[in-house]
C-alpha cells in the first residue's frame, strides 16, 4: 500500500514501492524515482459506471494514475492538505476538496437528494470506500473535525462543507435566515444538516 504523508502544510508526499494511486490531474508538482502517470477518466477505480454517473449528474473528479517506485508531491493553489486513514468504511466528500487516494479505494457517485422542495435540483456527492489513505484540500487552513451524535446534531454552510464519514444522515435546511443577515440571502438559501454519529469536515474559508 502507498504511504501519504505531508510536507510541511500544503503539500502531499506519496511514497511508492511498485503501488498505484489516484490523484486530481494537475496536482502533480514534483517527483523522484521511476514513476509514470496516466489518465485514470472520471472517478478511476469507480469504474464505467460511475464514470456514466458522474458525466450525467456534473459530479466532475478527473483522477490521474501514479504508478512506480520513488516519491511523488502533489498540490492545489497553496490550499492546506490533510491525510485521512479509511478502515472498511465510507467518507463522503466534495469533488473539489479531494487530492489524492491510494490504489486500494474505490470512488462512486451518491444521490446526497433535493436542494429544496421548491428547486427540485438534484445534488450529488463523491463517495470513497475501503481501506486505504485518502487526501483532502481545505482553503484558508487545516479542515475542522466536528463530532456529530444523536444528542447533537450538526447544520453547516455547504460552502465550508469538505467531507463527512461515520453513520450520518444529511438533509437540506432552507429555511436559512442567517444568510439573509450577512448579505447572502439571494435566492434560495440552504445548508446541509448532519444527524446520526460521525465526523463532519469543515475548511476555515468558503469557496
């Protein structure tokens, strides 16, 4: 299995020793060692259908192959990267927010369900499944862990959203009022709730 880790709090270093992993064509900054890269399509190790389910539902992830030995860097305009060790479970996260995984996990599109009653528009998230390492992006610092119980759950502004994993349920609030106070209540506003047991991952800046 590839070993991820960081240099410094930008930058993603991938050690091979003959593995493969998956990462967000262009992220590549540097390398040492007998390594190749090839086009891996829309979502990689999803496979064919969930490269059809994310060209029909805009749900984009173009994923390059890594494949050698020796050490690869990767990274995406100075964000800050975080490392997160999947054991046989799932981690839901924004397309944009993640940089690179290794070759033992497997990518899919989820129906995460309707933006309001009144839109009827449909949102999609990128899932990641198995065993492995994955790296997620966060702007403006290292992402925020915030637990989520029965007891309590979580609202979030779906522009801070990166990732979530655990036994969680996520709904849409539309009633948002808050947006309206701090100038940003154009059009429908909506934030995601999480209820259940699990991590949600929020970045210190929205996008």
């Amino acid at each position: 299995m590839a070993q991820l880790s960081l240099k410094g709090s930008k930058v993603l270093q991938a050690q091979l020793d003959g593995e493969t992993i998956r990462a967000i064509t262009g992220a590549m900054v540097a390398y040492e060692g007998e390594v190749t890269f090839k086009h891996a399509g829309m979502g990689g190790g999803g496979g064919f259908k969930a490269a059809v389910k994310r060209k029909m539902t805009g749900e984009s992830l173009a994923l390059m192959e890594c494949t050698g030995r020796g050490l690869v860097y990767f990274a995406v305009d100075a964000q800050d990267v975080t490392v997160v060790e999947l054991d046989n479970e799932t981690m839901q996260v924004e397309s944009q927010q993640l940089l690179a995984l290794d070759g033992n996990l497997r990518t899919d599109v989820m129906f995460s369900g309707l933006r309001g009653a009144t839109s009827g528009q449909g949102l999609f998230t990128t899932t990641v499944t198995g065993v492995g390492q994955a790296a997620l992006l966060s702007a403006g610092g290292p992402p925020i862990a915030l637990e989520v119980s029965p007891q309590h759950p979580l609202v979030v502004d779906p522009d801070a959203y990166v990732a979530s994993r655990g036994q969680l349920n996520q709904t849409f609030v539309t009633d948002v009022s808050w947006k309206s106070v701090i100038g940003e209540g154009s059009g429908e506003a909506f934030s995601l709730r999480f209820d259940g047991t699990g991590v949600v991952y929020i970045q210190p800046e929205e996008r």
